[in-house]
C-alpha cells in the first residue's frame, strides 16, 4: 500500500473491521436464502460484500510487510494481539479472516516464512562476525548537571576495539558446515568417555557441545 497514505489506510481499517461482522452475516444470509435483490442503503447486498472484500485485500500487502518484519507467533515473533492492535483490527477479526480469506492467511503464511529466513540469515551473519572478529566503537560519556538541573555533556570518548575470533564459534561452524573434514582432523587430538574418540556427526554440535570440546583442549585454528 505504498501509494496509500496513512489516513486513507486507517480508514480502511477501521471500515474493514466495522464491515467484517456484517459482511459475514450478509454472506450467511445470501446461503440461506435469495436475497440477491435486497438493497441497503440503495447497494445491493452482493455489491457491499465486494466492497467489503475489498477493503480486506487493500490491507494485506501492508499486513505481510509487518509479518515479514515483525514475524507471528512462531520463532519468537510478535504476538497475535500486537498484529491485532497495529492493524487496528480485533482478534476474533483475525482468526475469522485466516478461516475464510485464502488471500489473507496465504500472505500470512508467506510472511512468517520470510521472518524465519530473516531471523536464519541475521544468525548466520552474526557467526560469521564471531568467527572472523569485528572492530567496534565504544563511547564513554560523562555528564554534569547545568543551572536548571538538567544532564549535559561535559566529555565524551571514543575508543576503537577489536573483538578477536570466537574459538567455540568456529568449531560450532566448521562442525555443521564441514563435518566430514572436522571429524577426521580432530577425533585423534580429542578424547571422550572412557578415553575413547570423540565421533561428530553429520547433524554437526551444539554451541553448548562446542564449548565442553573447548574446555577439554586447547585446538591452534
């Protein structure tokens, strides 16, 4: 809804949430009964429910952005009740939508899958950082009060530091992206239960199993 300003688009919330009670009541009425002919407010009840149906897909690409970015449920994302609050829409809306709009819980469905890959590549990118090192800027500031007792600046410092290569990060890494190779070279250097070798398998350690190796030997990467 990017040519939708933010009015127009609460608007169209509030229309949608207000409309959807209705909406459901009128379609309960067409399936009962013909009442292709009656009119409300001089639109026919057909003619209203594709308004309705309307307004409904005029939210969702801005419903899965927020999905997408924000996630649902699962994988630690936000809540159904914050969607609920920041599409202005209630909960029972919500969960009737996912039941009877293919177009809504499809893009929901799309979204969480978007957040999921978001949340894998943030993580992997965040191992390699630790693998690899990173430099960081650390700011130290010291505040004074003034005349109306308010906090202000009277010196700040910036220090650039180096972060240097997480062991246990890089055996994590190299147990799950190269397995084969990392279990050759290190199942004579390490011992397990009994002195015998330690075996690493395919599915690759835990950063916690990583961390017991690195507290066991001592490995030059």
């Amino acid at each position: 809804m990017q040519t939708t300003s933010k009015s127009v688009a609460r608007d169209i919330q509030t229309a949608g949430n207000n409309l959807t009670t209705i909406y459901y009541g009128l379609k309960k009425a067409l399936n009962d009964g013909d009442t292709s002919k009656m009119k409300l407010n001089g639109k026919s009840i057909p003619y209203i429910m594709g308004q309705i149906d309307a307004f409904q897909k005029a939210l969702i690409p801005m419903q899965r952005e927020w999905v997408s970015q924000n996630g649902l449920s699962e994988y630690g994302g936000a809540t159904i009740e914050r969607f609920c609050k920041a599409m202005d829409i209630r909960k029972d809306t919500f969960y009737r939508w996912m039941s009877n709009s293919s177009d809504f819980s499809d893009a929901i469905k799309t979204a969480k899958d978007e957040f999921k890959r978001n949340i894998a590549k943030t993580a992997e990118e965040s191992l390699f950082k630790l693998c690899e090192g990173y430099d960081y800027t650390e700011t130290r500031t010291e505040y004074v009060t003034d005349k109306n007792g308010k906090p202000v600046i009277k010196n700040q410092v910036m220090t650039k530091k180096h972060v240097h290569p997480n062991t246990a990060a890089i055996i994590f890494a190299l147990t799950n992206v190269d397995p084969e190779r990392w279990k050759q070279r290190n199942q004579t250097e390490l011992t397990g239960k009994d002195g015998e070798p330690i075996a690493v398998t395919r599915k690759g350690l835990s950063m916690k199993e990583a961390q017991e190796l690195l507290k066991q030997t001592e490995i030059d990467i």
